[in-house]
C-alpha cells in the first residue's frame, strides 16, 4: 500500500490507494505520463479528488517543496516587498539621515546667529526683514526643489542627490566665507545651500518608509533630531569663534564640519531597489487625494508661523533686556530634540501619526499667543523656548511619517514629500519676512501672526484626519472621483 499527496498549480490534489506498482512502464504515453506515478490506466485504484485550488471558497495548501516567500521570490520592500524593518543597512540609513538633517534644517535652525550678526555688523545697512530673505530662501529651495528631486529619487538614484547636494552645501558655505556684500550671500548662502539641502532633505525623508514600517515615524523622529544638534553645534560655534577668528573662518571651520559629516551619508545611503519599469516623472492624480491636499495646506500653514522665533528669538530677549541672550536660541533647539523623538514614539505605539501632529501643533498655537506674555522674565522665556521647541520639532519630524502614513504605493513616496514640501516652501518664504516687517513696530503683532498661522495649521491637520478616514470607509479619496 502506498499513499502519495502532491499539490502542483492548477490541478487536483490525489489520494491512491493502489495495489500496483508504483511506476508502470509498459502503460501507454498520456499527457499524465510525465508523473512518478501514473493513474489513467490504473484500473483497482480508489482515486479522491479535492475541489480545486482555484475555487474561490478555498485557500490552495502550499506546496513544502515551494513554500511562500522561498528564495528567488520578489525582493523584500518597496518596490517588491514589505519593508525589513531592521538590520545593519537600515540602521545605517538613520545614521546617514541624522547626518543630513544635521546640515539642512540644522543651518536653518542656527540662522538666528547669521541674522543677527548680518543686522549688528556685515549689512547694517539692510532691516531685518530683507536680511531675513537670505535665511527664507535658503529654507525655501531646501522645501521647494525636492518637487524636482522627489521624481529622481522615485527613479532609483538617492546617492547621486546625496553627492550632489553634499557638494552644493559645502561649497555654498565656502563662497559664503568669501562674501561681504547682500546680493553675494544671497546667491551662495541662499541659492546654493539651499538647492543643496533639498537633494539631501528629500532623500533623507524618502529613503526611511521604504526601510521601516512599524518603527516609521520613530525613526524619522531619530533622523530628524540631528537638526537640532546642528541648531545647537553651529550657533555656539559661531558665537564662540567668530570674535577671534573672523566671519570668514568661523563659516569656513562650518563648511569643514559639514565636508566631514556629509562624508556619512555618501558612503551608507542605499536604496532598497530599482523601481521596475518606468514610471511617469510626476503623477498629477496624487494632487487629486483630498486628504493629501488638505494636508499640504496644513503644512503651508505650520511653515507661515514656525520659524519666526528661531529667527528673532535672539533680538527679542535682547531688546526686552534679558541676559544671555543668545543662548534663547540654543534653548529652542535644544527643546526640539525630545520634542522629534517622543511624539515619533507615540506615533508609532499608540496613536496615528496626525494625531500626535494635530495636538503638538495646537500646544504650539498655544504657546505663540502665550508668548505675547513674556515681557521680563528670562527664566520665562527659557522654559517658553524649551516648550514652543519641543512642539514645534514635533511639527518637523511627523510630516513625513504622516505623509508615508496615508500612502498606499511607496513607489510614489519621493513625490508626494516633493509636493508636500514645496508646499511648506511656500510657507517659509512668507512667514520669516512677514514676522521682520511686522517685529520693528509691534513684537505683539508679530506673535499673534505667528500664532494665527499655527492655528490654521492644527485645524487643516484635523480636518485632514477626517477626510482620511472618510475616504477609507466609501472608496473615494480623490477630488472628482
């Protein structure tokens, strides 16, 4: 008696229970004959057969000799699989994020020094609104030309942005050590580190969701939190060496420290693969997502008001006449760096990433209008730096995981962070230079414009939510559709 089971795609399952051989030579050819066993001519066999694998009601047995997910499958991760979620390369993406952040937003955070040195000697002649610009436009093309990169990324080529904006930074920052006129460090602290920073920012925010799912928004949190370091490094670099050494070396010591920690993230970035195929440059449907475009006027909103402190912080505390001045600045970015770190946490743990985003958001709405307050007290303005920069890095570090949150092809994942960010490009390059026209007159005017602006943003991230959970429960997410 021999029993025998086999499962091969698109037949019947056998059952035999035979007296005969096992393989039988001399029975004629068939379309059969090509088995180890041979049950057309078979006239004493008992044969059962099972429905059909292909029956709707029924899940096929996997075959032990092709289990799922054996070797020569499609590649895990996007675009051929779920992401890993851990190991040495993926960990090394968050250390070559951490590194990129660390130059992008980081010089944004430290522009507050630049603007007041720039105010108090190299452009005494300009006002704080037009000095302003240099720093607006540098976050501005940082938010607005990953639209452009976003595609390149999309295609497969993270590591030739990264070599290129890494370049861009370090000689932007070089030319900047050179330039004693408006226009000058326009055009090299402006145009050029900024172009550089938006290859950087868009592969750093891109790379990770294809890298990470469960710890997503904790680790864009991690990466994120190197601005903040450079928020802190670059500043009291600047403020400690500049009086000894000059503008021109302290900006070029800058550029050395920023040649060296970009050397990290040319040598790890990786993508995970090449996307198949080819795909369109840029996808206009994804503009048509109403949840996705009301996050992107959200994220308009939040960029408006967010950077008006760590612009003028230093020059408020200075003309209300509270000592050390400076270091309020210092104070904001060293808030922000738990503050990319633990909503990230409960982002990923406990809740959505745009609930977290919604309630840091209003608390900081909050804390703009309470500002208004702080007239006198400096150990008042240091507890309000720590907090307002707690929630405001928050703001920062949960856009690309809410983004990744309500994406459903990570193929797409560099565009959608291309258009959310020119969107908060938009933002910045309204917001700074609205704050230095208004401050000079009214600091109260200036903040209750940040706080309205913040507003707006919290009550567009809730209206977003909404829209996001509307569009899950009827199948229509997109305007027309």
């Amino acid at each position: 008696m021999a029993f025998y089971k086999m499962d091969t795609p698109g037949q019947s399952t056998l059952s035999l229970d035979s007296k005969t051989p096992d393989w039988d030579s001399s029975a004629p050819p068939s379309r059969d004959s090509w088995r180890p066993f041979n049950t057309a001519h078979q006239a004493n066999s008992a044969t059962v057969l099972t429905v059909l694998p292909e029956s709707p009601r029924l899940t096929p047995q996997p075959s032990p000799r092709f289990p799922p997910g054996a070797p020569g499958g499609a590649p895990k991760g996007p675009p051929g699989g779920p992401p890993p979620d851990g190991g040495l390369t993926a960990w090394l993406q968050v250390l070559g994020g951490y590194f990129i952040f660390f130059n992008t937003w980081g010089l944004i955070n430290a522009f507050g020094v630049f603007q007041t040195y720039y105010s108090g000697e190299l452009l005494t002649n300009k006002s704080n609104s037009t000095i302003s610009w240099i720093g607006t436009f540098t976050s501005f093309l940082l938010c607005a030309s990953p639209i452009s990169w976003g595609p390149i990324f999309d295609m497969g080529s993270p590591r030739l942005l990264v070599l290129f904006g890494s370049f861009c930074v370090v000689f932007g920052l070089m030319i900047t050590s050179l330039c004693r006129e408006y226009w000058q460090l326009m055009i090299s602290q402006g145009v050029v580190v900024g172009l550089g920073g938006g290859c950087l920012f868009i592969t750093a925010t891109s790379i990770l969701p294809s890298y990470f799912s469960k710890k997503r928004a904790l680790v864009m949190g991690l990466s994120a939190s190197g601005s903040s370091l450079g928020g802190i490094v670059y500043p009291i670099l600047f403020h400690q060496i500049q009086p000894h050494v000059g503008f021109g070396w302290t900006v070029r010591v800058i550029g050395f420290i920023a040649l060296a920690t970009l050397a990290i993230p040319c040598a790890v970035i990786k993508p995970r693969a090449k996307p198949p195929g080819r795909r369109k440059i840029f996808d206009l449907s994804i503009v048509k997502e109403v949840p996705y475009s009301i996050f992107n006027l959200a994220t308009f909103f939040g960029f408006v008001g967010q950077y008006i402190p760590f612009f003028f912080i230093i020059q408020f505390a200075s003309e209300h006449g509270m000592s050390k001045p400076f270091y309020m600045l210092i104070f904001l970015n060293v808030g922000s760096i738990p503050g990319r770190i633990l909503p990230s946490l409960l982002a990923d743990k406990y809740f959505n990433p745009l609930h977290v985003l919604a309630t840091c958001t209003g608390c900081a709405t909050i804390l703009a209008f309470c500002w208004i307050a702080i007239t006198e007290s400096t150990a008042g303005l240091i507890v309000w730096c720590f907090l307002y920069g707690f929630c405001s890095g928050a703001f920062v570090s949960l856009q690309g995981a809410a983004v990744a949150s309500m994406t459903t092809n990570m193929a797409t994942i560099g565009t959608r962070f291309g258009i959310n960010m020119f969107c908060g490009a938009l933002g910045i390059l309204i917001g700074a230079p609205v704050g230095g026209a208004i401050f000079p007159y009214s600091w109260p005017g200036a903040q209750t414009f940040c706080g309205v602006t913040l507003g707006c943003s919290t009550v567009c991230i809730i209206a977003t939510w909404f829209a996001f959970e509307r569009s899950k429960s009827d199948g229509h997410s997109k305007l027309g559709g």
